[in-house]
C-alpha cells in the first residue's frame, strides 16, 4: 500500500511541476506579452490552469499525509535499539557468579 502511494505522490509531482510550467507567469519579467484578442481567451485558460493547479496540489499534499501516517503505524510496531538489545542480552546464556 505504501509503495502505491509513492507511485501516485511521484505521479502528482511530476503533474503539478508541467501544470506550474505552463502557466503565464504574472510577474511580467519572463511573461510575454498578451493582445487584447487574446486576453479573454488567456484568462479563460489562466483560470483554468489555475484550479487544476490547486486541486492537484491538494491531492499531494493528502497522498504525503498519508504516508507519513502508514509509515508511522509501521514503526510503532518495532521495537526501539535499547529494547532489541535488553532482549537480545536476556536471550544469551548467563554465566554463573563464583565466590
């Protein structure tokens, strides 16, 4: 289940890098400049582009929750290196004192 969740949080990140790409950049320095032919149908796609961004955004960041929280469950089900140790030195055979 988790190596699936991987898969799909890798397949989201690289979705959500070309949708960032494809977007007109709105600081203007490396945006091209648009006509007003064309400005509706820009906006249109803006938008668009936009939505989807953040709708696949939403879908990474609750695929990463998610694994965070299965690969959680898993560790707490081992055991710390102190408690391995108590139980690997109770197992070893104990060498009786002299006096």
């Amino acid at each position: 289940m988790e190596n699936l969740l991987i898969l799909v949080n890798i397949i989201l990140a690289v979705i959500l890098i070309i949708v960032i790409l494809l977007q007109r950049s709105e600081g203007g320095a490396l945006g091209l400049g648009v006509s007003q032919d064309n400005f509706t149908s820009a906006r249109t796609v803006g938008t668009f582009l936009t939505k989807f961004t953040s709708i696949i955004a939403a879908l990474f960041i609750i695929c990463s929750i998610a694994i965070v929280a299965i690969s959680r469950d898993e560790l707490r089900e081992t055991q710390s290196v102190l408690e391995k140790e108590k139980e690997e030195d109770s197992n070893l055979p104990q060498i009786p004192e002299t006096k």
